[in-house]
C-alpha cells in the first residue's frame, strides 16, 4: 500500500506527463478552489480508458455549467 505522499507525487506526476507543468498547476488550483463531488461525478461522467486531459476537459466543463 502506498503513503500518501506517494499517492501525490505520482498523481502530480501523471498530471505533469498528460498536462504539461502549467496546465497540471491549473489543474490543481482549479480543484482547490472550487471543489466538487468528485466520486459522485466520475460515476456518472467518466468511463474507462480516459486520458487525463479528457477529464480535466470534463471536469472543467462541468465546473463552468454551474
């Protein structure tokens, strides 16, 4: 089982990697300041094999909506 400062170096990594430095930041303060039910959305809106740009796109989308 991972720490969970592991759980957030590979999550900031896998965001770098599928985001580039500056959108992953934006990412995460997006999250901060405006945070949702995140598992009750991806039961609903995410499927599998999704990229995490698509769901950030998604995310962001649902966040604007509101």
């Amino acid at each position: 089982m991972m720490t969970d400062i592991m759980i957030q170096k590979k999550g900031i990594e896998a965001l770098i990697k599928e985001l580039g430095n500056v959108d992953a930041e934006r990412f995460i303060n997006i999250a901060i300041k405006n945070p949702f039910d995140y598992t009750e959305w991806r039961k609903t809106n995410v499927h599998e094999n999704i990229s995490v740009r698509e769901l950030s796109k998604q995310a962001m989308a649902v966040e604007n909506s509101q």
